[in-house]
C-alpha cells in the first residue's frame, strides 16, 4: 500500500493533468452534440474491432466443432440426395437402389493417412460403436476415398484407392461406359480407369464418377477428369489415367456409406447360385 502512496504522491502533477483532460474532454464532448456523435462513433469502432477480434480467436479455437456441425448436417443432406432417383438417366439406365432409399452416411475423422507406398490404408476415429464395419465406402465432398476392410470398436481401416488391391466399379458420365478404377503405385494424384472398350468416345476433361454396380457406393459420386487415354496391346480396351477431384494427401474428415440393403441383396445372389 505504501509503495502505491508514493507513486500517487510522486506522479501527483501527471495524474492532476490527466484528470483534468478527462474531464475537460468529457464536458466538451457532452455539451457539443457534434463531438458526442463523433466520439460514439469512434467508439463503436473501437469496441467493435475489439469484438470481432475477439469472436475470430473464439471461432479458431471452436473450428472443430464447427467443422463437425457441418459435416453431420451435410451427412443428412447426402443422405437425402443419394436416395433421389436421377432424372438425368432414362429409365433403362436406372439403377433400382437409386430408388430404395437404402444408403446411410456417417461423418469420421481421419486419424492416419498413408499414400506414399504401394499399398495404402487410412485409419478412421469410428469404429462398430458407430456401426461401421467392413465393404462400407469411404468418400469425401470432392470424391472418393477408399472401402473400409476392417473395424475395431472405437477405430477402422480403409483400404485408399492408392491401393494395388483397390478395385472399384466407376463410368463416364458423359456417356455411361464402364470400367473399373485402380492404381499404378505411381502418382497418388493420377489413377486408372481400364477395361473401358475402344468403342467409347473418350475426351480428355471428361468426369468419371462411381457406376453404381456394387453394392458399396451409390452410382454418380465424383472421382476425377480424363487426364490421357491409351488403348491396351490388343486394341480393344483404354487404359485411362484419371486426375483425382479429391487431394489423397490431405484429408481430415469423410463419410462413411453403408448400404443397409446389402446383406439382403447378397444372401439373394447366393441363393440364386
């Protein structure tokens, strides 16, 4: 307390005039109607930068959670579009499971990310307490990403696509050829599309999305634009390289499909056999 006294008493002619201006300015600014709309709005400044600065760290701080809000919003509304018939497609191009209303999404985190080897996996945060489990399909808003193969409880893998043993069935969406989707092992941006016959009019910048003959990914989810084409040794069959929609090296969250149909679809097929 003394040491305050003697600050008052040894700064006593600075604080005197201080307060002397504080006041001066304070009758000057109440008795101006011009200098009191000037100050408020300087104030209004002051304090509203003072606010958005403020809101900015908190929001930064609260990036996550807003980052999940969205994606389990987003996860309904994909939900609700990959169930709607596409009206694009003539009726017998139609794929029946379009109609069904039987794929479910589910938002994970992604936790591990390889892609500079052969074979690579991805690690989600959910598990079978989040009813994931194996042959569900893995996708991003920008495309796919892979097929789980395998879950614990809290945690699953996924087999990427910039896997030597990923095969997916996909098409061009301009003119609705099939063939299936794998990869070289070389660039983890450029992936292949083969067995397309000859006979399908490629362009360099055409999109090819999933087909829809699995049962793992609904039909017309995006993966990338025709880089280059080739035809294979017998003439018969391109080999089409695709440039990625989805940057495979940077991935933090995904959506996890399942067709809640699929066990009943298959149990049917191998009664057929």
């Amino acid at each position: 307390m003394q040491q305050i006294f003697n600050f008052l008493i040894r700064n006593k002619n600075n604080i005197l005039f201080l307060l002397l201006l504080v006041l001066s300015l304070f009758l000057t600014i109440q008795s101006h109607s011009y200098h009191k709309s000037k100050f408020i709005s300087s104030a209004n400044f002051v304090t509203g930068g003072i606010y958005r600065w403020a809101n900015g760290v908190q929001t930064y701080f609260h990036l996550d959670d807003y980052n999940k809000r969205l994606l389990e919003e987003n996860q309904q509304l994909r939900g609700l579009l990959s169930n709607i018939p596409d009206t694009s497609l003539t009726k017998n191009h139609l794929d029946s499971l379009s109609f069904s209303g039987i794929y479910e999404f589910r938002t994970a985190k992604v936790i591990s990310n390889n892609y500079s080897k052969v074979d690579n996996y991805i690690t989600l945060d959910k598990g079978k307490s989040a009813g994931i489990e194996a042959e569900y399909g893995v996708v991003t808003s920008q495309g796919i990403v892979g097929i789980v193969d395998n879950a614990s409880k809290n945690y699953s893998r996924v087999i990427s696509i910039l896997n030597s043993s990923s095969k997916i069935n996909a098409q061009l969406k301009r003119t609705n050829h099939f063939g299936s989707l794998i990869w070289d092992g070389k660039d983890p941006n450029i992936v292949q599309l083969v067995d397309v016959p000859r006979l399908a009019p490629l362009k360099k910048g055409d999109t090819i999305i999933t087909g829809g003959k699995s049962l793992i990914f609904p039909q017309g989810i995006p993966i990338g634009r025709i880089d280059d084409f080739k035809l294979d040794t017998n003439e018969s069959y391109y080999t089409i390289n695709i440039k990625l929609f989805n940057d495979m090296t940077n991935i933090g969250y995904v959506y996890i499909i399942e067709n809640k149909d699929k066990a009943e679809i298959n149990a049917l097929e191998e009664n057929d056999d």
